[in-house]
C-alpha cells in the first residue's frame, strides 16, 4: 500500500487497540507461525497509539535473539538482519515512534521512496471519524485518490467519496508464495519473513499491486 501511494500518512491519534496487530505480529518457528510481541507500559486502553510507551522491562535483546534463532538459515539473513536488529534495539520507548522508526527502516530496505507524514501533523478536525476523516485528510493534502486494502470495502462508500471529489480504490493482494526452508508454506507473517527468503529485487516486482 505504501509503494502504491505518493504519500502515506500513519495515524498517531488513532485510539490503541488491545489485542491488535499495533504491537504484535508472527513469524515462522520450526515450520510454524509465533507470536511475537513488544510488551507496553501499563495504561489505560483509551490512549491514542501516540501517547502509549513500551514497558521499561522490554528486553530488546531477547526479541533480537528469537528472530535470529528462527531465520539465522535463511538465505538473506545476512543482509535483513542488521537493520531488524538495528530497528529494534532503538532505545525508544514511545510506541508510535518506535512503529514509525520500524516502518521508515522497513521502506529504505525495499527501496520505497513514498514520502511519509503523520495524521497529527495535518490540519483538520481530528474528532472526526472514520471516512469522514479519511476525506478531511485527502482535502488537506491536496489527494484526489485514496487507496485502501479490499478490508476498507465494508467501511468506505464509493459513492461518498466521489461525491466529496475523491476516488477511493482498493488494493487487491495476489498470492505471494515462497520458498520457507523445506516446510510448507505458512503465509501471513511479518514483513521480515519476506525479506529473509526473497531478495528485494524479488519483493518489489510483488509491490506492484491492483487497484479497483
């Protein structure tokens, strides 16, 4: 989605969302997916993403080391894994900062130039909600097409938006198999499972994606 757009906005005022994917995510272990988390301070569940902080017991290292236990045999691990380490071992303990840091990183691997701003940072009313956010941003920016994976289907009209001037497309994934050691395939993990079993010549030839 990134590499589809001319700007990307990442949302910091977005309430965080408990048992999401905002701190969590899967890679492959002995053939099969594992959970992997970053553990956050105790607080409240109402917080933005932007005003939640990692907990003080995160031990970086031992993240570090369960990703380099389960992809020290795959054939790019040499050349994913200083920036995977170098990503999470930032001592920053501000959650958003952390996530947008992990993103920028991920985006210079892949070679994808897509300018990255902050919802924060763009002047509108920031109580709106959902696709009437969504709208105020687009105006604010200038965007006349707004891209969304094919899940946004059951939350945005088409309709709407053109009426607002705008043309909301989606993004239709394709199936993307590879090579996991001699297991079968498991398919939905972290980006850094892609970048441990295909080259980034490789990944950016699947960036290319369908709009509808």
């Amino acid at each position: 989605m990134i590499e589809s757009a001319d700007l990307f906005i990442v949302y910091d005022n977005i309430k965080y969302t408990k048992k999401g994917w905002i701190n969590r995510n899967r890679i492959l272990k002995d053939g099969k997916k594992a959970l992997v988390s970053v553990p956050l301070k105790s607080n409240s569940n109402y917080l933005d993403v932007r005003d939640r902080k990692l907990s003080e017991d995160f031990r970086r290292t031992k993240l570090v080391n369960q990703i380099k236990g389960a992809y020290q045999s795959a054939p790019n691990f040499l050349q994913v894994f200083p920036m995977v380490e170098k990503t999470i071992l930032n001592d920053e303990f501000n959650l958003f900062r952390f996530l947008l840091n992990t993103i920028v990183n991920v985006c210079e691997y892949l070679k994808i130039t897509t300018e990255i701003t902050i919802s924060s940072s763009i002047s509108i009313d920031h109580t709106l909600k959902s696709q009437n956010k969504v709208i105020a941003l687009c105006r604010e920016v200038g965007a006349t097409i707004y891209i969304n994976p094919v899940g946004g289907r059951e939350l945005y009209s088409k309709n709407f938006f053109q009426s607002e001037g705008i043309k909301l497309k989606f993004i239709e994934p394709y199936p993307f198999y590879y090579d996991q050691f001699e297991n079968e395939f498991v398919p939905w993990l972290s980006i850094i499972d892609v970048m441990m079993f295909n080259s980034v010549g490789v990944i950016r030839e699947y960036l290319v994606s369908k709009w509808k």
